[in-house]
C-alpha cells in the first residue's frame, strides 16, 4: 500500500512554516498516478507558498513495485547517524519488520534495495524497468 502524512515544514528560503503531505511509501502498482508523480519529482517536495521556494524534502522513501518484484528505498544520509535507522534492518539488508502501516509491502521476499539520494532512487527504477522490458534476452 501506498501511505502519506503530514509534516511540519520550514521554508530554508524565507522561514515560512507550513504542513506539507509527505510519502513514507508508494506503490506503484497499486496506484500508477504515483509512479508519475515520482518521474515528475512531485513526491516529497516542498513547494512554498509564500516564496514559492522549491526543494526536496530530506525523507526516506520506499518505491515498490509489485509486478517487477523490487522495491528500493532511499534513505537520506543523514540517518546514516541514527541508531533507530540500524533497528529497521536485519544485518543481511533486509526489514526486520514491516514499516509501520506496510505490512503487506515490507514482508515480501525481496528486500529492499537501499538509495541515499533521490536522484539514484529515480535511477535505480528506470534500469529495472529497462531490465524488465528485456523480456526474452534473458
Ligand atoms: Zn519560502
């Protein structure tokens, strides 16, 4: 399943604060809008609506896609330093438990293939989808 929600946001621009939806997780199977909107870098941004500043939320993300059985997630790197960032894993990469409210999602077989920028997150997708799209070579 794909789940949102809200944060407390500050402008790095002009200060202004203000709640901004963001995603812990998208599936892109169950709802392709949501593949879209990750493509058009519309997925955990800031948009001010004061200065109309925009920037990426420093967020972590899990990309799922059911049908191409991968799911990749982006971790920024400043969790990097965060103990609780280590309990989400088992030392072979893997979820130790489902992410809250991604039961169904996180206690899949494959486990997730770890980003640290949005940017290889984008990448990352693009060449399984060209792998998938292989079909009969393999
Ligand atoms: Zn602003």
């Amino acid at each position: 399943m794909s789940r949102r929600r809200k944060v407390q946001v500050q402008c790095p621009a002009c200060s202004h604060e203000q709640s901004v939806s963001a995603w812990h997780s998208i599936n892109v199977t169950m709802n392709a809008k949501l593949r879209e909107q990750f493509f058009a870098g519309e997925i955990n941004v800031l948009v001010c609506k004061n200065c109309k500043f925009v920037g990426e939320l420093p967020l972590s993300l899990l990309y799922h896609d059911v049908n191409l059985k991968f799911m990749a997630y982006y971790i920024p790197a400043y969790q990097l330093e965060e103990d609780d960032l280590y309990k989400t894993f088992k030392t072979d990469g893997t979820f130790a438990s489902p992410l809250p409210g991604n039961d169904a999602d996180t206690a899949n077989p494959y486990g997730p293939h770890i980003v640290f920028s949005m940017r290889e997150l984008r990448r990352y997708v693009i060449f399984r989808e060209h792998l998938a799209g292989r079909g009969a070579a393999d």
